[in-house]
C-alpha cells in the first residue's frame, strides 16, 4: 500500500491544489510520509546491508498512513464533519 501511496506523491508535486479539501490534506500527508519510508529503506539499503532492524524506524511512520487512511475513509463516509468557525 505504501509503495501505491508513494506514486500519489508524484502526483501532488504536479498538482498541490489537491490537497486544499481534508480528503486531500490527509492524502497529501500519507502519500508523503510512504514516500518517506520508502525512501529511508532505500537509503539505508545503499549504505549497509538490509536489515530488519533499521526498519524499526519506519514503523511510526506507516502508522501515521494507517491512520490518515482511516480519516479518509471516514470523511468520506461523513462520520467526520470538519466545522469552520464562522
């Protein structure tokens, strides 16, 4: 799902006026934070060898997807209603 969501990434860089709507807000954040990840264990795998241990870091990180994922999913089923003060 990660690597998915980091294709997405490419796709705001060309077009940052989908992230104004919460939808996007939230998909904007979790297609950056895939492209993170996925860019720390590219990283890490040049410099040493590939290992578990180093993707103990990456684990915070795709819980935050998860749950940008989720507010996604719930906005669009509107049990999330945003209110702007007036």
């Amino acid at each position: 799902m990660t690597l998915v969501l980091s294709f997405v990434f490419l796709v705001f860089l060309a077009r940052p006026a989908l992230i104004n709507t919460p939808e996007g807000f939230y998909l904007g954040l979790a297609s950056f934070m895939s492209a993170m990840c996925h860019g720390y264990t590219f990283f890490i795998s040049l410099i040493n060898e590939w290992t578990p241990r180093f993707l103990m870091g990456v684990i915070p990180q795709i819980e935050i997807v998860a749950l940008c994922l989720i507010l996604i999913f719930l906005h669009r089923c509107k049990l999330i209603v945003l209110q702007r003060p007036v």
